[in-house]
C-alpha cells in the first residue's frame, strides 16, 4: 500500500463561453504539464456538467477543474505560479481553491492508485478565491 498524500488540491475555473476555444486548447495541451511539476504525484484536468447524466448535452462549457495530488502543501502553493495555473488563471472571470485529505480510497484512477490508503480521521477543509 502507498502512503496517502500530503494535499489533493481541487482548482476550479469559470470561464465566458468566448473563452471555450482556449479552453479547449488548455484541456488538450495541459495534462501532461500538470503531472509534470515539480512536486505533483497525479493531475487530471476535469470537464464538469450538471449531474443529470454524463453525455455531452450535460456539459458546463464555462467551468473546468483540475485535481492534483501532492507531495507537500509547498508544491500545491507553487501551482499558481506555474505555467499551468498562470494559462488557467487568465482565461477564468473566477477561481477557487479546494485544499482536501483523503480520508479513504478504493480503486483505481488510470492504472494508479492516486490517493494511497488514507488513514480515515476528521473531516477539514480550507477554501481560498
């Protein structure tokens, strides 16, 4: 069993419909530059919808998501800064941050197992626009 991580940061951006060519383009430009940071375990950008099903007619156009593991809340604070926030940050009329722990994990996520065995315990979370 791995260890669970640090930090799993949720990233989560609002975009103008006129924005959904570059949005595009990040979705298709960005994964592989999100795992590769400096201190980044796992990443995967995420479309989001409505809930009510998961084909494209349920589709937000207008927000868009990234979930990361780290290795340590330095790492995760690093992201804004990077090539992936900064691009992000400049197509979004608004931004939050989700810092999270895992508290278990089942299964897994592209061959891995991103969130380790967590060791369970309380529920916490942080917030930052």
């Amino acid at each position: 069993m791995s260890r669970a991580p640090e930090l799993v940061t949720l990233h989560v951006w609002r975009t103008s419909r006129g924005a959904l060519p570059r949005a595009l383009t990040r979705m298709a430009v960005d994964p592989r530059r999100l795992r590769a940071l400096p201190g980044a375990r796992f990443g995967k950008l995420l479309g989001t919808g409505t809930g009510i099903d998961f084909g494209p007619r349920d589709a937000d156009l207008t927000r868009w998501a990234a979930l990361t593991v780290w290795d340590s809340p330095a790492a995760a604070n690093d992201f804004d800064d990077s090539s992936v926030g900064r691009a992000w940050a400049r197509l979004a009329r608004a931004q939050a941050r989700i810092d999270l722990r895992p508290l278990t994990s089942r299964g897994e996520w592209s061959g891995q197992q991103p969130f380790g065995d967590p060791p369970g315990g309380r529920v916490t979370a942080r917030c930052w626009r």
